[in-house]
C-alpha cells in the first residue's frame, strides 16, 4: 500500500488493496486530518480492493468527525463503489462518495 498526502485542502490518496492487514494503517493515517476538522477529502481511484475493515476505518473516521467536517471520497469505483453500496456508506450523513473515473481512466 502506498499513500501520499497534499497540504493545504486536506486530501489523502491510497492506492492497493485495503485490507485488515493495512486498516490501522488507513486509521493512522486519517487521524491527523480528522484532528484538525473540516472536510477530508479521501481519494481511492487507485484503490484496487477494499474489505470491511477499510469501511470500518472510514465510518471511525466520519464518526470521529461527527459535526466538525465530513469524508468526502473521490473515485469510488468498480468493486470499491459496489462494497460501498452494499454496506450502505452513502447513508452516513458526513459521507459524501463521487463516483469519479477520470484518474482511473487515465492510469
């Protein structure tokens, strides 16, 4: 797994698998954006697959949030947008999902 973080509005990006073995990695890395509040704007397009611990670390995260900000997620796509869907994650009301394609597509 790899991940990469861009200052100013928060944005952090993941690419690989998510998984158990890498969930408290995704929990770690998210703490300090859902910290400072506001939006969190998570970026998946180069997400290749996603388990329910994933879920878990982004549901921990617009919990921890509550009424401070929201997760936004950009490029929910294929398998990833259909775990999504199924665990009803657009249901959360500071959970936000675009389904976006253009970085996947230009990959």
């Amino acid at each position: 797994m790899h991940v990469g973080v861009r200052t100013g509005n928060p944005m952090i990006a993941f690419s690989g698998e998510i998984d158990m073995s890498v969930a408290v990695e995704v929990s770690f890395a998210l703490q300090p954006l859902v910290e400072a509040g506001g939006p969190v704007t998570v970026d998946l397009s180069e997400v290749t697959f996603m388990d329910s611990t994933g879920i878990h670390a982004v549901l921990d995260a617009a919990e921890a949030l509550g009424d401070r900000g929201c997760i936004i997620i950009h490029g929910a796509h294929d398998g990833i947008r259909k775990v999504f869907d199924l665990a009803m994650l657009d249901s959360v009301p500071n959970v936000h999902i675009i389904p976006c394609r253009v970085l996947v597509d230009a990959a």
